[in-house]
C-alpha cells in the first residue's frame, strides 16, 4: 500500500503542484460558450479515466472538489459549501493530508482511517472558527457537506456528510444499466432523518420544522451532518439576534448537526462500470437512474460535462426557459435557477485492476487555474519516511 502513499506525497509536495490548469479558449469553447462552466474532459487515473466538470451560480463559488491520483489509489473529494466557501475550501485544504497521514501511522487504510480524517478536519475547521470568530462572526454559520471516495487496491471506499451523492452503475440482467446510490442523504426532506433527529432530541419540539414547504432542522437548515455549523454545534458560537437568520431563542444544549460520515466500502466487482459523485445540485434536477443511463450511452469525453449541462437543461425547462438562455445568466443571480454543481465521474477498466500500469501523479482542484505549492511544510519529508518503512 505504501507504493501509493509514496507517489501521492510525492506528486503532493512538489515545488510546483500540478493543478488543473484551466485553458481559457480550448476548455470554454468546449462548454459552448458558457464561462461559469470548468471541466477536464477525460484523464487517467489508477483505475482507468475520469471525466470533472463544475459550474458556477453563486457570486463566490461553494463548491470546492478534488481529484488525487497515484500509482496504487485514487481519491475523489467533492465539498458543497453553504453560507459561504471558507469551510468546503478548508475541507479541501486538508482532509486529504489528515488521510494521508493517518494511513502513515496506522499502515493501512479502513473505514476507521476515513471516520479519523473526517474528524480531524472537523477539528481544524472549529478551530479556524475559534480563532476568527471574534472579527467574523458569521463564520460559526458557515458549513459544507463533504463526500469522499478512495479505490485502493480493488476496493471502494465511500464517506458522506450532507447530500452530496455516490451512484455506481453496474451491469445488470440483459446488459442494462443499473444504478445503485452507495450513500445516505442526511437531509431533513427524509423522513428517515426526521425520525432520527426527533428521536435524539425528544425535548425539542422545534428540532425539524416545516417551513414554506420544506423541512428544516431548528427551521434554519437542510443537511443533518456537515463539516463545520458551528453555531448549531457548540453554544460557544451561537450568534446574538442581530443575526436573526441564525439565531437560536434557546441555547442548544447538545450538537444539533453533528460530523460523524456515514461510511460504506465494497470490493469492485466485475460488472461495476463507473461511479458518479456529485453535488447535490445535479441530483435536484436528475435521478440515479437518468445519470447513470447518461453516462452509459455516452462517450466517455466529456461525460461529466454532459451530465452537467444536462441538469442545467432541465432547470432551464421548470422555469420555462432554453438553455441557452440559461446560459446568459450572470452568477449570483443564477443561483435563482440553479445551485453550484461539481460533477466527477470515475470509470473502472477492470483489465487495469492489479496491474503496474503508469498513471500520471496529479492533484487536480476543481475550478482553479492557479498552480503552486499547498502545505508544503506538512508534507515536506513525508516521502523520505515513507521510504524507511516500505
């Protein structure tokens, strides 16, 4: 496993990152003109390819997302933010080097590994609240939901907080596709969730609310599990009533959102053909079924993209509008139509599975064109470690 560990740190702490590098008249040409669309059409990962697409409707994206990719392993990062960017960009910043690290101490990578980096990002980011929240107070309001997926030796790891989803399409009977969703949506819309709320909280009548028309935990918010919130977390963030969006008339007296994942893994069977992450605003406008159908009887490049401009098609139509009329929207006002969406798609070629086949190392992030180092100090001498224990 440490063949893996070895490239990632390797490729991670690189004087010089390789990022996605946007190519401004090639990758908006492909998008047909639409500039708040980012996408990396096809690349190879350790596995097979990958297809990334995002698209912006907020003023200041939310979505943050990431693509890690090495000889033995692949992880995938999709991070929806809301109440602004400073969590799904921590999340993003971190979570992945909290893995790598814990995978180094503990020599493998389990369930157990991905629950302990999803904590220890929890922390940090309550800790970057701590210390702003004196000159930024709106920043105990700020969360992410926070999707995760890492193939690591013919084996699926999948952790969620919020309702960013993961759908597998596999083959089924005669050929078809068949799409199963590997993840839970913690969202008040689910009555499942309502049920736990309620029961964890039998003295709050106000846990879940229904407010025009949807339901909402303490009738603020929709996700039950988040990285950050922590205004719904800690009384020490709770906000006074000159935020009355957020304000509580009562102190909470236990978490109400907590950042425990859920967590599923599976060994990747043969009939497995690719897996679908993505934002919860693709899933507002598509079914599991309908996505995995698209991927399927699409071509590979480019697929992501299509999946994308797919919802994008069908907000167009419930507001009774074209697309291309969609596509004039400035961001800001777009968030009326749409929400933020990132879209990746991981293909499996089984003929790859156990085999040394070169794959490029590279972290790709979603939406940026910047190129750099990022936590250079933290990485620095990891791989020389590595080294000594492999």
């Amino acid at each position: 496993m440490f063949s893996w560990l070895k490239s990632m740190a390797s490729a991670c702490w690189r004087p010089v990152r390789r990022y996605a590098r946007m190519n401004k008249d090639e990758d908006l040409d492909s998008a047909d003109g639409d500039a708040l669309i980012w996408c990396r059409d096809l690349e190879k990962h350790s596995y097979g390819e990958f297809s990334y697409a995002v698209v912006q409707a907020n003023e200041i994206i939310e979505d943050h997302s990431q693509v890690e990719t090495g000889r033995d392993g692949t992880f995938v990062g999709v991070y929806d933010g809301h109440g602004g960017a400073e969590a799904s960009r921590f999340i993003s910043d971190n979570l992945f080097l909290h893995l790598i690290r814990l995978v180094q101490q503990n020599k493998t990578i389990s369930e157990d590994t991905l629950r302990s980096a999803f904590s220890a990002t929890e922390d940090g980011f309550l800790s970057l609240v701590r210390r702003s929240c004196g000159i930024k107070p709106l920043i105990a309001a700020i969360g992410s939901c926070c999707l995760v997926g890492v193939i690591w030796k013919g084996t699926l790891y999948v952790a969620n907080l919020g309702d960013s989803r993961a759908v597998i399409g596999y083959l089924g009977r005669s050929n078809k596709i068949i799409a199963e969703q590997l993840t839970r949506d913690h969202n008040a819309s689910m009555e499942e969730v309502r049920r736990e709320l309620r029961t964890l909280h039998p003295e709050d009548s106000h846990i879940v609310v229904l407010k025009h028309g949807v339901w909402r935990i303490k009738g603020i918010i929709q996700v039950s599990r988040s990285i950050g919130d922590a205004y719904l977390k800690r009384p020490e963030f709770s906000l006074d009533p000159s935020f009355p969006r957020f304000h509580l008339p009562e102190p909470i007296r236990r978490p109400v959102l907590t950042a425990e994942p859920s967590i599923y893994s599976r060994v990747i069977q043969p009939n497995d053909k690719f897996i679908i992450f993505a934002s919860d605003g693709l899933w507002e406008h598509l079914t599991n079924q309908q996505a995995a159908e698209i991927v399927y009887n699409s071509p590979r490049t480019g697929v992501a993209k299509r999946l994308l401009k797919s919802a994008l098609n069908e907000a167009a139509r419930k507001r009774e509008m074209r697309y291309d009329d969609l596509k004039k929207i400035e961001k800001g006002v777009r968030r009326f139509f749409h929400d933020d969406i990132t879209v990746i798609v991981i293909f499996i070629d089984h003929d790859m599975l156990g085999k040394k086949i070169p794959v490029p190392e590279v972290s790709i992030r979603g939406f940026t064109d910047t190129a750099g180092p990022s936590n250079f100090n933290i990485l620095q001498g990891m791989d020389a470690h590595v080294k000594s224990v492999t």
